[in-house]
C-alpha cells in the first residue's frame, strides 16, 4: 500500500531571506518543495537551492552515529583524521560522558577562560539559546560566538554604536515603495535571489531607481541607472564623498538631522577632505557618478539601502557601514515605510543566532555582558548565584582559535561550523586547530574541521528537528520536522540538554529555576528566552504557525513591527561620527598586483558542508577564477587555463574563467571548495572594533600551472574522506 502524500511547512534553512517552503513527503522522501503565494516573504517564488537543495539529508556520508577518535590527538600535534577507521561507534551514553568528562575536567584544572563554543547560525534559534546558556550558565565563560563575526559583525557595531541596535530596519519586500535604492556589496542576484527578484520588479514594474556601488559587475548592474565600480577597500571613500556632495548642495534633511542626531557639525567638518575629485583618485569611481548618486538617493522620496558582506568583510568594516549610516541619517530616509538601512543576513539563520546570544559580548536580546543589571536577569532566570556569571566579554570567533594554547583556550565546541573552511589565512588556523586539547564537533557530516574532532555527536537534519529561524527581515517563523532524524542522530537541543545535565551534575551546579535542562519542547525553550529577552515576549508558537512575527513583538497583543524607528532611536538619537580613510591592509604591488575578493555563488552555500552533498554540486562542480577580459589578455590566459592564484599567505591551483563580472585588476574566487580553499589566501588582520576579518581585499598573484597540479576533489574534501 502507498503511503499517503504529507505536506509540511517549514522555513528554507539557507540564506537569510527565510523562505517559506512545503515539503512533499511519500513516506520518509521528500521528492518535491514548493512555496505558498500567500508567504510575505518569498509569494511562492524560490531559488534553485531552496528547491532542489535539500537531497542532503539523505547523503551516505551522512554520520547518524556518535563516533570517538580511536586513538585521542596530541595536543600541539592534532591532525584531522583521514578517514573513518580511525573512527569507532559508541552509544550516546558513553559519548555524552566522555564529553561532559573531558570538559568538566578542563574547566576544573584551567578555569573559564580554558573554554569557548561555536553556536551555529544554520541552528535554531532554541538550539543556540541553550547552546550559550550552557557555556555561561555551567562554565561561566562569554567565549561564545558563531559566523556573524564573520560575516555582518562591522554591520552590527556600527549599527549598535550609532543607532542602539543591530537588525535590519525594514522588511524587503519594501524595496517595490522605493523610488531611489542603493545595492552595495551584495551580489544579490546570487545571494539572496528571491530579494532580488522584488528588487528587479521595482526597477521593473515600479520605477524605482537603482544605483550599485560595488567592484564587480554584478547582474543588478543591468537593472541600474548607476553603477559605481569602486576598488575594494575603498567604501568609506565614496560613502563619505557622497555625503559631501548632499552637505555641500544644501540636501540635508534639516528637520530630521536637528530632531533625531547628534554629532552632525562635528561630522560635517570631517567631510571637508573628501571631495568627489579625492574620492575619484583613491576608488577610481569617476567623480561625477558620486555626484549623480548622492543627488538622485538624497531628493528621493523614499530612499533605501541595502547591503552585504562587501561592506562589513573589512578591517575598515564598521566604518564602511557607518558610511552609510550617515547617507539616511543626514537624508532622513530611515523610520518610514519604504526606507531604512538593511544589512542583508546571510545564513538562515544568522540574525536568530545573533538574538539568541550566541556573541561573546551579548546575552539574549543584545544585553551586553558587562553590565551588572543584565547578568543579574540571568542569573536569576537560569539560578545562577548572584556574581555567579562572567561579567567579562568573551573572546570572538577569530580571536577564540587565536588563543588555542597553554595557557588560553584548551576546549572547544564546534556546533555546526566549519572553521577549517571559513577563517582566514587557513594555514594559521590549521596551526591553531592543533593546539587544542579537546575537540566535540556536533553536525550532520564530518567537514574540514569536524576531521580534527575528538568526539564526532551526529545531529539531526533542518527537516529532522522543530524550533524557530529568524530571517534578515527579523521575521520569527516556524521549522518543523517532516522527517524522524536518519539513524541514531538527534536534534541540537536534546543533545545540548542531555550534555548539560551531566556536566550539571559533574559541577555540582543547581538546576535553572524554570525548566532546568528538562523543556517540554522547543517552545518552552522559546518561553524561556523571550521572557527575559522582552523584543520577543509576544511571540509565541501560535501566532507564527504560519506567516512569522517581526520583532520587536513587546507582548501577544502586539502586531509586530515591520519597520523600526519611526519615532525614535533605542539610542535615543541616531549619533554621526567623523571617519577616516584606512587603505586595506594589503594593497597590490608589483609582485602580487591584484585584488582578491571573496564570495558565493547562486548554487553553493558557505562552506559547502551541505550543498556539496546534494547534486547542486553537479551544477558548479570546481572552484574557479574569475579575471577581468582586460587582464587575461594581458597574461595570455584563456577561460579553462590552469592557474595558481598565490598570496603571501599560501596558494590555490584552480582553473581560470574570463569574466565581466570583475573589474581590471581585481579578482574573485568563490568560498565554497576545500580543494581550492580561498581562505588560505586571505588575510587574517582584523577590523578593530568588530573583529571581522579582511575577507574581501587582499594582493595576490596568478601564475601557469599544469593540469596535473589540479587537486583532485574526491581526494581532498569530505566528499572522499568520509
């Protein structure tokens, strides 16, 4: 007998657009997915990941039993394991308390600060909640933090220090009551397609003009009436040169600056240097476009900005987003309908994580650390002594690796990040990752950095597990199980409650006051946060069964907010400060004379971990260069030449495409493939208030190679190791 078809409703566990999706099932087989006209989010459109990405969940490589390294790695000479017979089965009762043993050890001889964890941005938003509650609640440390520290942190502090918070201020599908929008540093055809596809019907079916500032030659650029391709590293120039033009042509939104900012004479006096003409020589942006841009956002009725890594992916990082921060302060086109400042997320999931308190300075709700009053919410909430939790910011993503050596960080848990894939200059991540002393991966696969784990707990899938995911528009929705989880895997959250209780019981700590590690489900879980956390105190299970609540939601009545700041600042008012130009780190010269970026591409995912274990991977099977006509015909390469792209840092042998999608003297290689990782090329310097890494500027070289010097991908990646 055919089992009956099911249908369930869940929300896409890819980009931050946060797709609505229903997956077809015929026994335990998803075999289609489509999306409902009536979802706010995505009107039943979806992208080729959405609808054919999720063929994962059934990979064989799949590991849906908890392994334990045979023989345990040396600290100081940890190497990944090359397969898995160095690998043996055990049974969640001797796995879980040979973690809770080795950590409960660790913490014990070396303290807090001997302790630190990656929350997940692919996780729910209750996996990372308890993820963080463990860490700070049991081993009293704020070494906690996930990839937003490597994707949009510059956005966060920028938009924290000037405004009081972090989340994008309006919701996308807005960008059709636009009449002026400024697309910077997002390929947003590729990264998140389905706002791109509102952002072409704007252009398109309303009117809306568009203008790209970005060094590529994005697909966007056919929609735009401008196009302004700076150099990279050069945004603070050509933001700042903008703003110069609207003070100096008298289009500053008078009314607005002198009710809701501050700062403004004393940023005004900063614009003086950065004329169009200073501008123009340091981007190569032809100084009249700046002109043409800064009037046509500045006289628009209702302006927007958009933008993404490009931005934030820079030692400069917060100061590039604060550039444009100044452009809607000093326009007043934030706090309406159809206007705003909207950093796009990248992950599914990565504005919940945020949320959550997966940072090292943040407790749920963006409640800093270092702030008695906020600690003694907690400490109350989860019975912890008074004093009991850290009042010291933890250490960030990049600075948590960094410190893996006696005397600093001696364990580490990894839930579903891939580090090994995603830092910079992987060569010194590689030499970090070896110093460690305990190593717990918790995933779906054993990925590039999984491989140098101790302890290997197999979690359950996105369609295994229920909870909530958070989109870039700051829509809380549901994620639901269609599928029991493959194997012997489990969801994040029963694993994290199941490890925190023995390691409770190892410490000595009391049970928290509410559920303790003992929740009824993910929404008691949810409860749990959002009582503390009062921007989601409103939403409940309930009201988001179908269409999502945006946040701030302050109780059950509320109807959620779809944009922010319309009366006032959480700051009280938005604050300009004076910027400097600070070249990149690395600029070219003549023994490394392009400019390396980084990003995604349309039929990928970060670092691979899912999408090159479904058959997207068949649609963009190899890691390659692309390189400008110019270029190419300047070094006599040709589309499929081998090459080797080299830094100071290390070196990729992948093959060459000519493309016009890059700029003359600027190159770009994609971020998913481990046999051609661009991470060992880039550079590890770091912005320095938000500790994001220079992924997007860098010098580099590109040379012969032989075919033969091609990696082979079955050999290098988890693909063949596993």
């Amino acid at each position: 007998m055919v089992t009956p078809e099911r249908v369930v409703r869940t929300t896409c566990p890819y980009c931050g657009v946060g797709c609505t999706l229903d997956l077809h099932l015929q026994g335990d087989l998803i075999y289609r997915v489509t999306s409902p006209f009536d979802s706010p989010v995505n009107h039943g459109n979806l992208c080729v990941k959405g609808r054919f990405g999720y063929d994962f969940i059934y990979n064989p490589q799949r590991v849906t039993v908890p392994l334990i390294r045979k023989t345990p790695p040396t600290p100081g000479h940890r190497t990944p394991a090359a397969d898995l017979s160095e690998w043996r089965e055990a049974s969640w009762e001797e796995a879980l308390d040979y973690v809770a043993d080795r950590l409960t050890a660790i913490y014990q001889r070396d303290g807090s600060d001997a302790m630190a964890i990656y929350c997940c941005a692919k996780a729910t938003n209750e996996d990372n909640y308890l993820a963080q509650k463990l860490y700070r609640s049991l081993f009293r440390t704020n070494n906690v933090d996930h990839c937003t520290r490597l994707c949009h942190a510059g956005s966060v502090v920028a938009l924290l220090k000037s405004l009081g918070t972090s989340a994008q201020s309006n919701t996308a599908a807005e960008v059709i009551k636009n009449d002026v929008f400024i697309i910077t540093g997002s390929n947003t055809s590729e990264n998140h397609p389905i706002i791109a596809l509102q952002m072409k019907a704007a252009v398109r079916d309303h009117g809306a003009k568009l203008i790209v500032i970005d060094p590529r030659r994005i697909e966007l650029c056919d929609f735009a009436t401008l196009w302004l391709p700076l150099k990279p590293g050069t945004n603070v120039v050509v933001f700042s040169a903008m703003a110069h033009v609207i003070v100096k042509e008298e289009l500053v939104n008078t009314e607005f600056v002198e009710a809701r900012t501050e700062g403004f004479q004393e940023y005004i006096r900063s614009l003086d240097k950065f004329t169009p003409e200073y501008a123009e020589a340091v981007s190569g942006v032809d100084r009249n476009l700046i002109i043409e841009a800064a009037r046509m956002y500045a006289t628009a009725k209702n302006g927007a900005i958009y933008w993404g890594m490009g931005i934030s992916q820079l030692s400069t990082g917060t100061a590039s987003a604060l550039g444009l921060i100044h452009l809607a302060l000093l326009t007043g086109h934030i706090g309406r309908e159809g206007t705003g400042l909207n950093p796009l997320r990248g992950q599914n999931n990565v504005q919940g994580a945020s949320d959550a308190g997966a940072m090292p300075f943040h407790y749920p709700g963006y409640m800093e650390v270092d702030k008695e009053e906020n600690a003694r919410q907690w400490e109350q909430a989860w019975n912890v002594e008074p004093g009991g939790l850290s009042r010291k910011r933890g250490l960030t993503t990049t600075e948590i690796l960094s410190n893996a050596r006696p005397g600093g960080i001696r364990a580490l848990y990894i839930m579903g990040e891939n580090p090994m894939m995603t830092e910079p200059n992987l060569n010194v991540t590689r030499h970090h990752m070896e110093q460690l002393e305990f190593l717990v991966a918790q995933d779906i696969f054993i990925n590039e950095s999984g491989a140098y784990a101790d302890v290997f707990l197999p979690a359950a899938a996105w369609a295994e597990k229920d909870g909530t995911f958070t989109n870039t528009d700051r829509r809380v929705q549901r994620v639901r199980a269609a599928l029991a989880p493959r194997g012997q895997a489990r969801p994040d959250r029963e694993i994290l409650c199941d490890l925190a209780r023995r390691i409770e019981a190892r410490l000595g700590r009391p049970a928290a006051r509410t559920a303790g590690w003992d929740y009824a489900g993910p929404e008691a879980i949810f409860r749990e946060m959002a009582n503390v956390a009062t921007m989601l105190k409103g939403v409940t299970y309930a009201r988001i069964d179908r269409l999502g609540l945006q946040y701030p939601v302050p109780d059950e009545n509320h109807p959620g907010t779809p944009f922010l700041f319309s009366e006032t600042f959480p700051s009280g008012k938005g604050r300009f400060f004076p910027l400097e130009h600070v070249p990149a780190a690395e600029l070219p010269d003549d023994e490394y004379p392009f400019i390396l970026t980084t990003g995604r591409l349309l039929e990928h995912w970060h670092g691979g971990t899912l999408t090159r274990h479904s058959q997207l991977d068949e649609l963009y099977p190899e890691a390659r260069v692309d390189v400008h006509e110019l270029d190419a015909a300047r070094l006599g390469f040709k589309s499929g030449d081998v090459v080797r792209v080299r830094s100071r840092r290390g070196q990729v042998v992948l093959r060459l495409n000519v493309s016009p999608k890059t700029s003359p003297g600027v190159v770009f290689i994609p971020m998913h493939f481990a046999e051609a990782a661009v991470n060992l090329l880039t550079i590890d310097v770091l912005d320095p208030q938000a500790k994001i890494p220079e992924f997007k500027a860098c010098a580099v070289t590109i040379e012969v190679a032989r075919v033969e010097d091609l990696p082979n991908p079955e050999a290098l990646t988890n693909r063949g190791r596993y």
